[in-house]
C-alpha cells in the first residue's frame, strides 16, 4: 500500500495519483529537508509580548509569532494541523508556507494541536526537524498538555500560544 503525503489515504502500491484527494503520489516529486540539528536554547530573555486578552477567543486559541506583535487568532473545538499547505484542503491547517515554512525546515503536517477538557495537547506528527514544548522536545505522537503562554519551536521557527483556561463547572 501507499499513503498520500496530504490526505494520508491508502492507496494501492501500483498507484500515481491518490483516489481520495487526487495528489500525486510519486515519491520523487516531494524533498524532504533536513535542516542542520537545532540546538534550543531558552536562556535567553524570553520575549516580551503585549498579549491583548480581549482577541483571545473564548473557544480558541491566539498563536503569536516570536517576531510580531499580532496574533494568528484559531477558533476551533477541534484539532487542526500546523505545517504547510500545497493544495487547498478541508482540513483546519495553520498554514506557514508564507512565513517561510520551508526554508525553516518545517514539514507540511508538524504537529496537531487539539482541545482537551482542560485546554489543549499539542502532538508532533513526527515532523522532520522536530518540535519542542518550552525547552522539551517532543516525541512523535504523543500528547504533551499545552497551558497557556507555552514556548512552541516548530523546527526553527518560535511561537507563543495563549487561550482561555476552561473551568471546570
């Protein structure tokens, strides 16, 4: 069997293009890039950002990126992918491509963030360049519970994620 690069479908191994989103699936058409190994370092004065609480939706989440003021503003109570987009997709996506996504080594699917009863988790869907939680890097597929006002590193470029803390009734 083969898997699509976008939709993940299973396809037949004899097959050129995906039977569910149409995506060519020769293998030498998409690169991958491996960026040099990252070494994280948080010793540094984080960065002092101007959170306006009021953007902050009260059912998502505000992605601030390292080097703006201005946030990205998700709402969502589903999961949704960061990483970068070729083709126009139904599926929720916080899409890099314009902030150099590839040049900063990040993989088209990098990791899912998606709510929880108390927040949010984010996952790395086994990214090329890896993703870290404040100073942890993070294993491929597992879970790590996101609070609010958490350090992302997706390869090498760093966001911010603020959202409403859910109260429990």
């Amino acid at each position: 069997m083969k898997f699509c690069p976008f939709c993940r479908s299973e396809n037949e191994k004899e097959a050129m293009v995906c039977a569910n989103c149409g995506a060519s699936l020769d293998e030498k058409k998409y690169i991958t890039v491996k960026t040099p190994e990252i070494k994280v370092n948080y010793s540094e004065k984080p960065i002092e950002l101007h959170v306006d609480e009021s953007i902050i939706p009260k059912n998502g989440i505000a992605v601030y990126f390292a080097e703006t003021t201005k946030p990205y503003v998700i709402r969502t109570d589903r999961e949704f992918i960061i990483g970068r987009s070729l083709v126009p997709s139904s599926e929720p996506m916080l899409d890099l491509s314009d902030f150099n996504g590839f040049k900063m080594g990040l993989s088209r699917r990098h990791a899912m963030i998606r709510q929880t009863g108390s927040g949010y988790e984010i996952i790395d869907l086994s990214s090329t360049n890896g993703t870290w939680l404040n100073d942890e890097r993070l294993a491929p597929y597992t879970p790590y519970r996101l609070p609010s006002g958490s350090r992302l590193l997706l390869s090498r470029i760093r966001l911010y994620v603020f959202y409403h803390p859910v109260t429990e009734k």
